[in-house]
C-alpha cells in the first residue's frame, strides 16, 4: 500500500522509475502495490511546471527544469526537459495504471464512487471557487478493490484542487491545492466521495468484508492533541495547518469508517477519537525517507488488526551518498553535521532529523528570542529557570539564570528534584529540541535513539515546569513549559510500534514484535 509521495514531485521520469521498482518487485516476488495519489505526485488537470538542483561531480549543481524559461544565476547549466513535468490528472496516472488506479482481472472487485467503469471520463466532479463565480471539472482517482477474499480496501483520493477566485482557469496559478487543507477541503469540495464511502461501509457490513480505508491526509490529530500548544507557542505553522479539524472525524464515524492509514506529514503515530459508543483510529505511517525510517506490516483477522512496525535503519549507509555529501561541501560550505559520522541509514535519518532543527525549524518556525536561548542554553540552565518565581522575558533569561544559579535554594530544589547530575550541563538545549522533534515524528520508535537516562533528565526539567504557575503566557518559563508539555504528550501517546486493534470497541494493545524484528532491532 503506498499512500501518496510515492513520487518525489510528480515528474513524468520520477513516475516512471516508480513503476519499474514496483514491476521489479511485482515480478520477482510476485507481490501486488495498491497505491493512492498525495499532494507531491499530480496535479489538477493540466499539471505543472518542477525544477530540481542535481549535484554536478565538481560539488556545483546544475537545474533541471520542464520550464524553459526558467534561470538560475548559481547554477552551472539549466537545462530543460519535459520529463521533469509533473502531470494532471488523468496522464499522471497512467505509469501506475496497475497499481490500483484502473481496474485488472485479478481484482475479486472495483469500484469507484462513480461505479465499475475505470474510463477517467467517467470520474469526474465539478468543484467551484470560494466565490463561486469559476468551476472547474476535475477527475477523482478513488478507488475500492477486493485483493483477496474479504478484505475490502478503500483507497481515497484525498486532493482537492480548489479555483482560485478571479484566475483564469488554465493560467499558472488558477488551482489551489489540498497540500495544507488535506481531509478539512474533503468535506467542503468533495462530500461525494464521503457519500460513496458510506455506501461502501454499509455493503461491507452487510457482505462480511473486512473494511480499511486509506489516504495520503490524516483524519485525526497525529502529534498527540499539542496543535492548541503549537500554535500558542509558534503561531500558525505548516504542521498546524495541516492537522484536521474535529469535524473530519465525526464525519468518517458518520460513514462508517473505523480504521483509516495516511500519509504525508512523516509522523510515527496512532490517534484515536470516540464519539459515544463509535469510534475512528487514525495510523499514521512514517516515511522510508525521514526519520525513524520503518513501513508497517498488517494482519488481517476476524475482529482484529495486528500491526507491526519494521525499521530500515540497519541498512548501510551508501558510500555513494557520503561522498556526494562530501563534493556538495566544499563549494556550499555548509556543515553535515554528524550525518557523515555514522555507518547507517537510521543513524543517518537520526542525524539528518537533529541538522534540520538548526537549519530549518528553527529559521522558519520558531520565535526568534526563544530561538536564541534555544541556541545558547542548556538543560541545566532550563532546569533553573523553571525555579524562577518571577516571570522572565527570554530576553532577560541568561542574566536571570545566571543570578538564580547562586540561590541556594534553587540549588537545594535542584537536588531534590534529581537534578544534579554532572549530566545536565552536558546537554544542550539544541540536543534537548532535536530529540523533541525525534520523539514528535517516532513516537514510541524514538525511544530506541533516545537513551533512557537521558529521557529520564528531559522529565524532571520538564516536572519542574509543569510544577510551576505561569500566569504570564509570554514569559520564558509559561512558553519553555509549553515545549516540554508537548514533549510528554509524544511521549505518552497510545502504541504505535507493534499493536493490535479490536474493530469492536476501537481497544488498542501492544504486541510483542517478531522474533526476526527482535534480532534485527537496535
């Protein structure tokens, strides 16, 4: 099951080395792929333009581009092909045409919402711009196929191109894309396939088939319940964005929808919502390409599903890769980081997860006066400020610590509290946000890279805030207390590694891995 991003950005070549892996794999292990579209691998009817840097021998980069207007003053060469096209729908389907799209005759069944008839033309639907005043005829690449006796999957077509108001359709520009609204534009633009699904819920009941469905958006909260605290500590982000509203949950009950696997945000995680006596369970899958790095494994029974979670970081690491790292270096300058130091693909996605705190998160995301304590403190520093009775503006901080830190009644709280420890000046709050983002995107799976003794520290510090009264939301201490509330919420979350769901009451349970996983883990 691919659930969307299987491509890179949708280009016309990209597609076409996805299907001949998967052909590889269908033919040498005689494997089936059902696969369903995400925001990087179509889009609308008539595509767009993708221009991607490629790494030169020399360390420089060259453009590739499908525009051929398009200049780069860095780059070595521009060079245009059509192959870096990303399609629309339909031609963007055409190379994964057997994976699920389209029906074949070893399917037991098919369907779309639009009945049994796979001709694109036949799967249209109309959408409209937020004033109304521009329409547009679009194609829906839902699909629902019976692989093998009882098991009914329901693959989604979750993007929703949307007219942007006064664009001339056709022009660059007159879409815009579900890449943000996910699941919450589903309900405004697409209620069709919601009316479908719940047609489909009720056969399924009524036929005995196993019924699970699948989109590359999440329908539930995957980072825990912390989007109110992400937003009042970050402001709006892409993430937060991104989350769902409640809305979309009780509409999928509504359906009839009970179990539902995404994609897209790169999150290790399960979430569950009840509403009275029903429930919906959202797995999100992580990706093969970020951290932690693992695909899931699903066992089909009478009344219950058993997942697993296999990781691919004892894989090796490329010698190709670290030594495209090392040619990139020289002419850009910047700093791999400790992603170069490692022998393996987890230890890489491990590292490459902590360099992009500094590189991306912090730049775009993060406020700039929490960003610079973040940059110049450690955990025994933060552990001090939590015992700050008085608010504290980040600026202010250092110099608050600092005087604090002779307090000897700080100093006794500190011992009781376990804090002590030679351990704590030795960890950076920059290691502290690295591993916050590790535990946000891994859940249970980052408790593997995280060694206890130092998740044991982070909890205390962590304590000592959520002891605290911070009545004044924009002190230093209210906002570092938010930071490791959610922090704890990653950490607490239900089981997302290897676990079993009950379809009758939406139970969830660990599960002891296989014994092959148990050799083969960390």
């Amino acid at each position: 099951m691919l659930l969307g991003d299987y491509s890179d950005d949708g280009q016309v070549e990209t597609v076409r080395g996805v299907k001949r892996v998967l052909d590889h794999y269908a033919a040498r292990f005689g494997m089936r792929f059902y696969a369903t579209v995400g925001n990087h691998d179509i889009f609308g009817a008539d595509g767009r333009h993708r221009a991607k840097r490629f790494l030169n021998e020399d360390g420089s980069y060259s453009i590739l581009s499908s525009d051929p207007h398009m200049r780069d003053r860095g780059a070595h060469a521009v060079i245009a092909s059509d192959r870096m096209y990303c399609q629309g729908y339909p031609d963007g389907l055409d190379a994964m045409a057997d994976f699920g799209f389209y029906p074949r005759s070893d399917d037991l069944h098919w369907e779309t919402p639009f009945g049994t008839d796979g001709d694109p033309a036949t799967r249209l639907y109309d959408v409209h711009s937020p004033d109304g005043k521009t329409a547009r005829r679009l194609m829906d690449a839902s699909y629902l196929v019976e692989p093998f006796a009882g098991a009914w999957l329901l693959m989604i077509d979750a993007n929703v191109f949307v007219p942007v108001d006064g664009a001339t359709p056709g022009e660059e520009g007159d879409l815009a894309d579900s890449t943000s609204a996910g699941w919450n534009a589903m309900l405004v633009h697409k209620r069709f396939v919601l009316d479908w699904m719940e047609d489909v819920a009720r056969r399924a009941r009524l036929e005995g088939k196993c019924l699970l469905a699948f989109s590359h958006y999440p329908v539930l909260d995957p980072l825990d319940a912390t989007v109110a605290d992400e937003v009042a500590l970050l402001g709006r982000t892409g993430m937060s964005e991104r989350i769902p509203q409640t809305d979309v949950a009780e509409a999928l009950i509504a359906a009839g929808i009970d179990v539902h696997f995404s994609g897209h945000l790169h999150v290790n995680d399960t979430a569950r919502h009840n509403d009275g006596g029903r429930f919906l369970i959202n797995v999100a899958m992580p990706s093969l390409v970020a951290f932690p790095g693992a695909y899931k494994v699903l066992a089909v029974g009478e009344q219950r599903l058993d997942i697993e979670t296999v990781g691919i970081d004892a894989m090796p690491l490329d010698a190709d890769l670290r030594q495209a790292y090392d040619r990139e270096i020289v002419p850009s300058r910047l700093d791999a980081g400790g992603m170069l130091d490692v022998t393996d693909y987890g230890g890489f996605l491990f590292e490459h997860l902590g360099h992009l705190v500094g590189r991306r998160y912090l730049k775009r995301e993060w406020p700039k006066d929490i960003t610079a304590m973040i940059r110049s403190l450690d955990l025994a520093d933060l552990a001090v400020l939590a015992l700050i009775d008085e608010p504290v503006a980040a600026a202010d901080a250092t110099v608050a610590i600092a005087a604090a830190r002779s307090d000897p009644g700080v100093q006794q709280l500190l011992t009781e509290a376990g804090l002590c420890s030679a351990q704590l000046p030795g960890i950076s709050a920059m290691v502290f946000l690295a591993d916050w983002y590790r535990l946000r995107m891994g859940s249970e799976l980052a408790f593997d890279w995280i060694a206890p003794e130092r998740m044991a520290l982070y909890r205390a510090v962590g304590q000592l805030f959520a002891d605290g009264d911070w009545s004044d939301a924009g002190s230093a201490q209210a906002r570092f207390a938010l930071i490791f509330r959610m922090f704890e919420k990653y950490a607490g979350g239900l089981p997302s590694g290897n676990f079993s769901i009950n379809r009758d009451d939406g139970t969830i349970t660990r599960i002891a891995p296989r014994q092959e996983e148990k050799n083969s883990s960390r």
